[in-house]
C-alpha cells in the first residue's frame, strides 16, 4: 500500500495537469473582463480570499489523521464512531442557526467567532480525556457550520450592498476560491503527512499546525476586513431589518424573526415544487453517505500501512479530476448537461459501494481494490458536486435559497448520524467493524442509498425533460435520460 499510495499521487497530479490544460483550451475564462481589469474589484476580492483561504486550509488540516488520533489514544471503534455522531449532531442542531448567527452577531464577529471556535476545537485534541474531545467535536460542529456560511455572507453583502459591484461578478470569486480548494486540500495532506509520519509528531501535529493558520485568519479579518469596512458603508443595523408592509409603510423585522420567516419559505418552496424535493432527497442520500465513508476510510485501510496524508491527498486529487472532467463534459465540445453528469456521478458512487462490499469482506480484505473504490468515490464527488450547485441555482429562488438548502441539510445530517448509529451497533454486537461485518454491511446500505438517489435522479429529469431552467444555455444536447 506505501507504493500504491505514492504512485497514485503522481499519476493522479500529472492527470490533474493534464486536464487542467485542455481544459482551459476548450473552455475560455469565464470572468467579466470589466471584473478582471476593475483594481477596486481585484483588491476586494483578494482581501476576501486571503482570510477565506486560509479557513479552508486549516480546515482540511485536519482530514487525514482524525480518526488515526483517536485510534492513537486506544480509542475503541464504537467509542470514536460515538464521538463523529457528536460531531454530525452539533451540525443537526447549529445549521438551521449558522444563517441567523451573521445576521444576529455581524458577519464579520461570525468570522472571528469561527476562528476562535474551530481553535478551541483544534486544542481539544490534545487532551485523552473522552469528554474533552466530545466537546472538540461538538466545536467542530459549529465551526463548520458558520464555515459554510459566515464568509460566504460577508462577501455576498459587501460586494452587493457596500460596493455596488453587479452580481455576476460574485461567481469569478467563487470560482477562484473552489479552485484553490482543491489545491489546498491536496497540500494538506502532503504537510499533514509530513508532520505526523515523517517528522515523527504524531497525529496531534495538523491539529497544532491549524491553530496558528487559523490565527492568520483571524488577524485578517479583524484588521484587513475592518480596513475594508471602515472604508465602505457600515453594515446594516445588526438586528433589526426595515421591510414594506401593505399600506405603504414599514415594520422592523427582528433577526430572531428573519431567520424564522427564512426557514418558513424554504419549507414551503420545498413542499410546493417538486424538483425542488427530489434534489433534496439526492443531496440528503448523496452526502450522507460521504460522512459514513470519511469515517470508514481510515480504518478500512491504516490496517494495511499506507501513509494516510499521502492517501488523503490521492482522495482530494481524484475528486479535482472529477471537477476537471465536469469542466470538459459541459463545455460546447462535449455538449453535456449537468443533469447527465449528476446521473454519472451518482452511478459511479453506487458502483464504488458495490466493490467495497466485496473487498473488505471478513477475513478476505483488500486493501487495494478498496483504495480503487475510495478514488472512484471521490472522483463521482467531483463531479457531483458542480453539477448538483448548477441545479439548486436552477430551480430554488435565490431568495429561499438560504431556507430550502436549511431544510436539506437537517436529513443529510440524520442519515448519517443513524448510518454512524448502526455501524456502532454492529461493532458492539460483533466486536469488531471489520472482523464482524459490520463495515461491510454499511457500504452494503450506502449502495442501496445510491440506489435510491439514483432514482431520484431519473425521476427529476424525467419530470422536467422539456424544461429549460435545468439545462446549460446555449447546450443544444438532447436529454434522453
């Protein structure tokens, strides 16, 4: 497996260039060129991505040897799949309120809130103490939520409210910004892995690493971002928003009340809409699995010895080759719609399930069929992920869209607490997830959710086949589903 790793990191960054280069070929730039050549414009955006980039950075530090710590400190597997259920179950319960927390607080207080959070959570790891790390987690929930959702509101506010920019800018930052993801999560765990196998530091050493980052991150945001905001408008009262009533006059609406109203519209555009509830139902099926499957994939492989921030790093760099690939399908030489590629995509994680159902079979593993299944995974993710975005910013309205993705994310979040639940049932009967069954029972269930998502899938594209708002404009491919 330590040869398998390092090959496959080659091979798949040399593909990654590769793709990257034709892909810029047949697709041209996308960003306005007033938006290019505007240096109030550029300078904004970068202050932005400067504070941005460094959370993520600090984020996926601490993907590759989270489990591995755990394990480090004679963790049980039932005890560390209780303590990533703690984790989902902070997300359950601060989702609904990471979207009224910037409005409450102030989005840029929300940033530094989330620094601080995600600091505490990273020290956490320091400690043996099981309650202390149940805490972590617990941190780390809500670190994650306002991750998703604090910066993402400062920018959107600043450059429509503050600085005027016209709204078809805010993608070419977006898009920037995802670009360099995939680029920082590859590097994370080639540092990760360099701290904590090469140097000898143990797995508790990307979590240190990600305090100091996340200090950056913070200090950006204090100074840079209120250089920013000094300079600009001051942002809207924090918490209270004025709104038009019938008779032509107006009524204060509270954040308390905001959020309430938000997530009343998000149910109802939910329930309202058809499309809208079967790419929900793709969503919840999709990505809860991907939880399961980021718990499993370390102690599915640490058995056989392979440099897990090497591996973590082949993960991250196949799913920037299905974003690559996802590229090059819609462009106008291929002519794809994203609607095909979400199929693809969800055909190809139900396919990866199905062999990991057989290679990690008790008695009779096989790690690298199973490392195969795990790349092909994360290369569905890659693709999946543009393509379902394109598709909730087809048929959810921008306004409800805070709302609805609320709403998706609550069963995304339980199916994969109770996924995490009942592998933690079969290690307890069992004891043990491998030895058992237990783990091969899960990716058993995990296929039969792609299924399900699978014909969710046919059923939202055969519903809308003539529908113009789910494909690309100017794609003239036929939708034969």
């Amino acid at each position: 497996m330590l040869v398998t790793a390092y090959l496959a990191i080659v091979f798949l960054l040399a593909l990654c260039v590769g793709l990257e280069l034709t892909a810029r070929r047949l697709t041209p730039p996308q960003s306005t060129p007033t938006a290019v050549a505007n240096p109030a414009f550029r300078g904004f955006q970068t202050i932005f991505l400067r504070a941005y980039l460094l959370a993520l950075w600090a984020d996926w530090l601490q993907g590759p040897y989270l489990y591995k710590l755990y394990l480090h400190y004679s963790f049980l597997e039932s005890q560390i799949a209780i303590l990533y259920v703690c984790g989902l179950a902070s997300c359950v319960l601060f989702a609904p309120f990471a979207g009224w927390v910037p409005q409450a607080l102030g989005r840029r207080q929300t940033c530094l809130l989330f620094c601080l959070s995600y600091s505490a959570c990273c020290l956490t790891k320091l400690s043996r103490d099981y309650f202390v790390l149940i805490v972590g987690r617990i941190l780390g929930g809500l670190s994650t939520s306002l991750l998703s959702t604090a910066f993402e509101a400062w920018y959107v506010h600043r450059h429509v409210d503050v600085h005027d920019f016209p709204k078809e800018w805010i993608p070419s930052t977006f898009t920037k910004a995802a670009t360099w993801n995939h680029g920082l999560a590859v590097g994370a765990g080639l540092v990760a892995n360099l701290l904590a196998e090469w140097l000898h530091l143990g797995p508790v050493a990307p979590f240190l690493l990600a305090v100091p980052c996340l200090a950056c991150c913070g200090w950006v945001v204090l100074t840079d971002w209120g250089k920013e905001e000094a300079q600009g408008v001051p942002e809207v009262d924090k918490q209270t928003l004025l709104i038009g009533t019938p008779n032509g006059g107006v009524t204060h609406l509270s954040a308390k009340a905001r959020f309430s109203r938000s997530c009343h519209e998000g149910l109802r555009c939910l329930l309202s809409d058809r499309r809208v509830m079967l790419l929900g139902g793709v969503q919840a099926l999709f990505e809860s699995v991907l939880y399961i499957f980021v718990f499993l994939w370390t102690p599915v492989l640490d058995p056989h010895g392979p440099p897990l921030g090497i591996v973590f790093s082949c993960l991250m760099a196949a799913s920037m080759v299905g974003s690559l690939l996802y590229r090059l399908a819609t462009s106008t030489q291929y002519r794809l719609q994203p609607g095909h590629v979400l199929c693809l995509a969800v055909l190809m994680a139900f396919f990866s399930f199905f062999m990991l159902t057989f290679s990690t079979a008790p008695g009779q593993p096989r790690p690298h069929e199973s490392f195969l299944a795990f790349l092909l995974l994360e290369l569905a993710c890659g693709l999946y992920f543009p393509a379902v975005s394109f598709l909730q910013g087809r048929v959810i309205p921008e306004e409800k869209r805070a709302g609805v993705l609320a709403w998706f994310r609550f069963p995304l979040h339980l199916l994969a607490c109770l996924g995490l639940l009942a592998l933690h049932g079969e290690v307890l009967g069992t004891g043990g997830g491998e030895g058992g069954g237990g783990t091969r029972h899960m990716f058993g269930g995990c296929a039969v959710m792609m299924l399900a998502a699978l014909m969710a899938v046919v059923s939202l594209f055969t519903l809308g086949r003539n529908d113009t708002d789910l494909r690309l404009e100017g794609n003239r491919a036929e939708w034969e589903m």
